[in-house]
C-alpha cells in the first residue's frame, strides 16, 4: 500500500487544463454516462518501465497509472513488427486470419468488411478519434498521409508533425547507410516537449477530451517514441548519465545454441559491429525517449482528473511490442521471437476495478484488448474474435487463468536463408518453444523457472523430458499458428 502511495505523489506534468467545478459549462459527467475508452499507444517500448522491474527507468507518471489499474506483466503480441501487431489488435484476430505479416500489406486487403475495435465503440454511440499513431504510419507521417490507417475507424484524425520532422537533418545516424527510421539514430533536441510531435500529439488528445466530453468518447492516442530515430529534449538525456549505463550481459557462446533464423535480417551481426561508446549513446537516447513519452502520459493523467474524466475513463497503455536494447551478444531493435521482443507492457485502469488494481502475472495476449474493451463498456463486439475479456483479471489478478500466447515472424529469403521462413512461438507459465519454419530451420524450448533470460536452449540435444515437453507444446502451437508462409499478393512468387 505504501508503495502505490509513494507512486502516486511522483512528480506529473502540468497540462494547463482548467478544473471544473460543480455548476460550471463543464461539470462533472456521471458514472451512469457509458466509459469513455483512452487508448494509449507507445512505439518500439519495451518493458523499460519502473512498474516492471527496470531499475534505470525514470518513469514515475506510468508507474502511477500501472499503480492505480492492473499492470500486465506478461503480455504478449502477436507479431512483432509495427503493422502486423497494430491491424491484430484493432481487428482482434491473429495474423493468420488477416495475413498481415510485415509493413506492406492492409488488414482489410484480405478482411475488406472486419469491424474494428474503434468500429464496435462508433456502432454503439461513441465518437472516435485517432491522434498520432495507432495504426501503421511513418515517423511522423509527411503532412497529408495516414499510412497504413483505417478510415471507417475514425470520426476524426490529427497527425501532429513537430520539430523531431523538420529537425530530422541534425539527428546523428550510426548506421549511415540505413534509413533513421530503421538504424540506431538519435538527437538530444532544443526546445519544448510540445514542440516535438509527441507533445503535439498529448495537447491534442487534451482538446479533445475537453471538446468531446458531452459524449461517449473513445480515443486512440499514439506515440511514436521511443522509435528511432530516439528524438527527445536534452533534459531527459540529463537522467541518463552515459557513465551509469551498462549493455546486457550474455554469457560466453550465447549464440551457438541460437538457429541461425532467430536473428532478424536487419540485424543479423552482434550489435551492428558498432563500438561501445556508441551503444551506450543510444542506450541513452533510448531511455531519454521512454521518459519523454512518460511525461506525455502524465499530461494525459492529469487532464483526466482536471477534467473530472477520470472516474468513467477506462484508460489501456500498450506498446505495439517489445524491443532489444543488445541481448543475447548483440541483438538489437524488434523481430524476434525472444520474450523481449514478444512481451511489452499493458496497462488496464478500469474505474469500476479500482479495489482490484495490483499486478497480474497470468499469461495474456494482445489480441485480449478487444473483447476486454467491449466488455467492460458493455457493447457488442464480433463473434470471431481470437482473443477473451481479461474482466476475470481485472477482477483479481490472482484469479486462475489458464492461457498461452502465440507469437509469429516472417523472415525474407536473403543469403542467410534460401527460402521464406516464418517463425512461430507459445509462451506457457514455465516454457517458451519455438519452430523456424516448422523445423526445418530449427528449433528452440527454454525453461522460464530456471533460465528467465533464454540462454539455455534446450531443444538442442533434447533429453526424454525435454522432448516430451515439446510433445505436448508443438499441437498447441499449430492450433494457434499454421507456421506455413502466406500465399498473398504480397508474396507473389508463392502464387
């Protein structure tokens, strides 16, 4: 208890919201109004957060949120890539169903009639709006484009585009012949929070809460730190003190019991071949953006209280996946089938949960957040969907939950594999098993009790317990994931 105490009195940004008093054009709205939906969406944010062990971490406004709601300590995406995960959470159905695997294709290609998450909360009254990224777009978006997102999901749309765009000459790429946007890239920036896109993207999402607060309102609110390049004022630079970072250990050979297939094809050599200086520079700005977003955040908390929207908001934090910051010798960035691309944070304040908040360590997916939604706001929600309420959780998070998540891959064909490979993984209480193309580019099993950081890969040389344990996972893995490579117009050679 003295815990959440200490967390809620951390330090929140001011968002220069009036508070409402009763008689005022903008009293409180009752609890007998239906739940207004704020949902929080963070880009390429690991589980770097203080509500989830990280002790570097200065994040003291999620930490409250994670505080006062139920925070997810093992969830997990479906995908780990920006697109793919984004279209599976908005749809709630895996990537089999929508046959979106990498940057390049669109759910409703294959789905044109699916209704989307934002879609049921329109149906049943709400008004829908997107600020900044929820769906798949640039970094910021070029003024005028939306990417990769869903009209019929919205009644509105704003794309904030800030300094970290129209700055992008002075970011510092170590990668040079990559894109900023792909390659370990940074600027410490001049300036204010609310000149950067991401403090464009809270005072919006502010304004609307003010304009839009008569009316049931479910709003998307995307952030697209800590993504590369890792834009952020030189303040929160200033927490990080380079001399107190130190890179992941990995134990001597940490790659040899590794298929060859388990390391991305945008980062198939240990670290880049950059130097130590310079991932500690971007270890920095890494952490630097998390805090930027942080303080975002709590702008958004506090709006909800000076608004007197907090007690009927029910309010999700999400990153889209995971992220590596050097693991296992070297691995950095998404696209992996490792916990720390597959898990990311989620966050869930619900205010008809406020006596059941705390931590949750059951087993959830990503694809969970659409009947879960739908749930607590007491709408209809499709009938297909792949993933259930979490309300049970929400309830007590100590409740029995007998899950399993899936999480998948789609490796190019490049000189490193001759073919296509998708790669799929469960993750159970204790195992986490892995197929790189239904085996034939490898496999991997490790024991969560024994081995939380995946060094020991115990499907190489498999003893009779090891290879009865896989037995009894491989089923359940292709009950959720066929493993076989799309036949779609996006791999045309398979036509």
């Amino acid at each position: 208890m003295l815990f959440r105490v200490c967390i809620a009195m951390c330090v929140s940004l001011a968002c220069g919201v009036p508070r409402t008093h009763a008689g005022d054009p903008a009293a409180p709205i009752t609890s007998s109004r239906p739940p207004n939906v704020l949902f929080i969406a963070v880009d390429d944010l690991a589980c770097t957060l203080g509500c989830y062990g990280d002790v570097i971490a200065r994040t003291p406004n999620i930490d409250r949120l994670a505080a006062s709601g139920v925070c997810f300590q093992r969830a997990y995406n479906q995908l780990p890539l920006c697109n793919p995960t984004r279209a599976s959470i908005m749809t709630g159905l895996r990537p089999d169903k929508i046959k979106v695997y990498d940057l390049d294709r669109h759910f409703r290609d294959e789905l044109p009639d699916v209704v989307t998450l934002s879609q049921s909360f329109q149906a049943a009254g709400y008004f829908a709006a997107r600020v900044g990224k929820i769906y798949h777009y640039n970094v910021p978006a070029a003024i005028g484009t939306d990417g990769f997102d869903d009209p019929p999901s919205w009644n509105h749309t704003i794309n904030p585009r800030g300094r970290d765009k129209t700055d992008e000459v002075l970011v510092y790429n170590a990668e040079p012949h990559r894109k900023i946007s792909g390659a370990l890239s940074w600027l410490a920036a001049d300036g204010e929070d609310e000149e950067q896109t991401d403090g464009m993207i809270a005072s919006e999402a502010i304004k609307l809460m003010q304009q839009k607060r008569d009316k049931p309102l479910f709003l998307g609110v995307g952030f697209f730190r800590p993504h590369t390049p890792y834009v952020a004022p030189k303040k929160y630079f200033d927490l990080y003190p380079a001399a107190a970072l130190r890179l992941p250990y990995s134990p001597p050979g940490d790659r040899d019991d590794i298929p060859l297939a388990a390391f991305a094809h945008n980062c198939p050599v240990p670290n880049y071949q950059l130097d130590y200086d310079t991932l500690i520079k971007a270890t920095q700005a890494y952490y630097a953006c998390v805090s930027f977003v942080d303080a975002q955040v709590g702008r958004l908390m506090d709006a909800l209280e000076q608004l007197d929207l907090a007690e009927n908001t029910i309010v999700v934090f999400w990153s889209d996946h995971g992220y590596h910051l050097g693991e296992h010798d070297g691995i950095w960035q998404k696209r992996t089938l490792f916990e720390q691309s597959a898990r990311a944070p989620l966050i869930i304040r619900s205010p008809t949960h406020e006596e059941s908040s705390g931590v949750c360590r059951r087993i959830v997916e990503f694809v969970d957040l659409y009947p879960t939604l739908t749930d607590l706001a007491g709408i209809k929600a499709p009938e297909n969907l792949d993933g259930r309420s979490l309300r049970p959780l929400l309830n007590n998070p100590l409740a029995p939950w007998d899950n399993v998540a899936v999480t998948q891959v789609l490796r190019p064909a490049d000189d490193r594999l001759g073919d296509q490979v998708m790669g799929c993984s469960i993750r159970t209480d204790r195992y986490r098993y892995t197929e790189w193309g239904e085996g034939k580019y490898g496999f991997e099993l490790y024991d969560h009790h024994a081995d939380p950081l995946e060094f020991n890969n115990l499907a190489i040389d498999p003893d009779e317990a090891t290879r009865d344990v896989i037995a009894q996972l491989r089923p359940l893995l292709r009950s959720h994931a066929s493993g076989q490579i799309p036949v779609t117009p996006v791999n045309p050679e398979r036509l």
